[in-house]
C-alpha cells in the first residue's frame, strides 16, 4: 500500500473555520494590495475527496478511471492514484504523467481510439495493456506494435442533445462490430471488452441504459466467437457539478438496475467508468479583474441613460475560457462585490485581454455598472480550462493555488489505511 505525505501534493491546508472561498477572498485582498492583480483559481482539493466518495456511494460497482486529459494537475492525479482510481489516458504524455506518480499499468486504460504508431508501442514498452479501437485500421495499427494487447471495442451510442456528441468522430457501429471481431480473430488479437461514451454533459439518462443494453449485445457476439469477455467501459458524461438539471444520482438510479440486469454482479464482468468534469469541475473557482472598460450609448447622444457596457478581463479564451470554445461551456459570471439591492442592471458583454476580436467570454449578460478594477469570480472552472489554456499574446496563465481542510486530509488516509472505499 503507498503511502503519502502533504510534501507530495502543492497545496496548502485551511485553517480550522476557514473555507476554500475565504481563501479567494483573502486572496483577493492580497493581490489587490500589491496592485498585481493577476487572474488566479483556488481549487478545493476537499471537493474532489468528497465526490470521491459520493462516486462509491452511487456506483458501488464501477471503478472510476480518471480521465486525465480533463485536468492533468499532479496533485489532482496523485491524489485519485491513493483514493484508489484508475486512469483513462489519451496520449503518451498521459501515460508518463500517470506512471511518474507510481500508478502500475493495470490501473491505466489507453482510452484514444485514434493512436499514433509509436505511441502503441510506448503503451506496450510501459506495460499499459488495455487499449481501446473502433475500426479496422487501428485494430491493425494495433496488432502490428502491440500484439499483446487487451482491446476494447468503443461502440457508437449516445445522447443526441448532449453538449458534445462524441459518435460524430469516435465508435463503431452496431452493424461494423461483426466484421471488427472477426478481423481481431483473422489478427490473433484478443478483445476483452467494450467501451461507450454517451457524450458530455448527458441530458437524457435513458441514454445510459440503451447503451448498456447494446453493449451486452457485443459481449453476446464477442462470446459467440470465442472471446472472453469481462470488461464494460461505460464512459463519462457525468456532470461536475449541482447548477444541472439532471444530477448524479438521477442518472446512477436508473445506471445501476441497467447494469444489475444486463450485467449482473455474478458475472464476472468488472465494470469501470471514465469521469473527468465529475470530479474536478466544482472544486474550481476563477478570479479575473477588470482592466478595460467601454461605455456604449444607446440613445440619441452620449449623455442619453440608456447604455451598453463592455468589460476588458485579464484571462480569455485562449486562457481558461478556452472551455467556452472547445467543451462548449456556458460560464456563469458571479460579482466579487454583492451588489445593492436597488441596483440597475445594464446588458454587458465580457471580453479577454488578447487581440484577436473574437476573443469574447459572454456575449449577453446582466450586470450592474463596474468599474476597472472590480473582481468577477467564475465557479465551476475545473475541467478543460487548465488543461487547454495558452499564453497567446504573452498572457500568462492564471495562478493556481490549492487548498484541503484537514478532515479531508484524515478521510484520505482512511480510504487508504483501512479500505472504506474499494481499491482496485
């Protein structure tokens, strides 16, 4: 059993009574004193423990393996290797990032179906066996630099009105399935599972359950042709955090008895999933300050009441923001200042500091009247923001400072020391 101490992670412990959001607020005044007034995110390292937690509570029987390409923080991924998780990697860079931390390649899925020749044989050189494909070149791709690979066969499925629908670019058809396990025979390749992803931010959890269902007919004709198969992958899709309409546990209620009828506990069949946004978006919280601000008359002169406000912020879309392109995230401005209760509000739009014009964060929202200077918080700023942010134009990335209350802390040793939540 590993153990850890606090001098692995980059973090800082809360004082007793303190909160992550106190953190931000003295952080707040701190850069604001030093009148260098850089973007920055606090994360809660305590929020992810927790959801850890909530994850076995609702899904007792699918281990999760972290998608690492959602946010490949190192204390995030040390923390989820001692929490017991396992890991969906989609690059070579992924793998070393994993294994650097001491994680064994039993607990990593190579989860891209599209991989590049010399990565495959990285995965093999590594020890990483399970791999995922979805169509006959790979299938070859893979026997060629990877004979000895686990395979799972990603299958098409999913939520027509998800945020983003995966199927447009990955996973087989049900009718392509046949001929892949026919051809992985022909290859002397050995499939040992199937894979799904109804796609990001799930809207309609029935979604989950024909998935599960289609997936017990590939096993069925897997079996047929003489596979062995004991490997169910059913994805991510899970939401990060409560601001949703469909939460966790609607989709778990109806996930678990899809899962105990089509692939009961006596089954042999061990079940995993790849939660990314689930576990790290709301641990999140971004700070931005104003630095420009544009004043827009509406009416017949500049003087007129009626005006427009375009607020200039330090971070954009080549910054964190870069999830309101690529995740399709529809961020959610929160005033650091309460505003009074008489207040007027003014349509406002939201900009980043780069060049480019389409550098643009909202373009609609109702704010009241700021001025240069005032903070804006964004919370919920976990997933594919870090990850996929730039220094376009020479703008720095936001800092980052972490944070974990001391009972955290203690339930992360418990879950080590004494099993309460399943280790693989």
């Amino acid at each position: 059993m590993n153990t850890f101490s606090n001098e692995e992670f980059d973090f800082s412990f809360l004082e007793e009574g303190f909160t992550a959001r106190d953190v931000l607020e003295q952080k707040i005044n701190e850069v604001s004193l030093s009148r260098n007034k850089d973007s920055f995110y606090v994360a809660d390292l305590g929020d992810i423990v927790k959801k850890h937690v909530r994850w076995f509570k609702a899904l007792p029987r699918v281990t999760p393996f972290y998608a690492v390409k959602c946010n490949n923080n190192k204390s995030i991924v040390k923390m989820l290797s001692i929490l017991g998780a396992g890991f969906d990697c989609a690059s070579k860079a992924e793998i070393q990032l994993v294994q650097s931390l001491g994680v064994s390649p039993e607990r990593i899925i190579y989860a891209n179906p599209c991989k590049p020749d010399s990565q495959i044989k990285y995965a093999a050189i590594s020890g990483v066996e399970k791999l995922t494909f979805d169509c006959e070149s790979e299938l070859v791709t893979i026997a060629q630099n990877h004979p000895n690979a686990k395979l799972v066969l990603r299958i098409a499925t999913g939520d027509s009105r998800a945020v983003c629908l995966p199927t447009v670019k990955f996973g087989a058809s049900l009718k392509a399935c046949r001929t892949l396990l026919e051809r992985a025979k022909e290859l002397n390749m050995e499939i040992i599972g199937v894979c799904f992803h109804v796609g990001n931010r799930c809207t309609d959890r029935e979604t989950f359950v024909q998935a599960v269902s289609d997936a017990r007919n590939i096993f069925d004709m897997a079996t047929e042709l003489g596979f062995s198969m004991r490997l169910l992958d059913i994805g991510g899709g899970f939401f990060g955090h409560e601001d949703v309409k469909l939460k966790f546990e609607d989709v778990t209620s109806v996930l678990n008895p899809a899962l105990d009828k089509y692939f009961p506990a006596d089954s042999g069949v061990q079940i995993i999933a790849e939660p990314g946004r689930y576990y790290v978006a709301s641990a999140f919280t971004l700070a931005v300050n104003i630095i420009t601000k544009k004043v827009i008359a509406t009416g017949d002169d500049d003087s007129s009441r009626d005006k427009t406000f375009m607020y200039y912020v330090n971070d954009g879309i080549y910054g964190a923001f870069s999830c309101t392109l690529y995740d399709r995230t529809d961020v959610k401005p929160v005033l650091h200042k309460k505003p009074k209760l008489d207040e007027k509000y003014y349509l406002s739009s939201l900009w980043g500091p780069t060049c480019n014009i389409d550098d643009r964060i909202k373009e609609r929202c109702d704010l009241p009247e700021l001025q240069v200077g005032d903070w804006i918080l964004f919370e919920n700023m976990g997933a594919y923001t870090e990850v996929a942010s730039s220094t376009f134009n020479g703008i720095q990335r936001p800092l980052l400072f972490c944070v974990i209350s001391r009972s955290c802390w203690q339930l992360m040793h418990d879950i080590q020391e004494h099993g309460i939540i399943p280790q693989l």
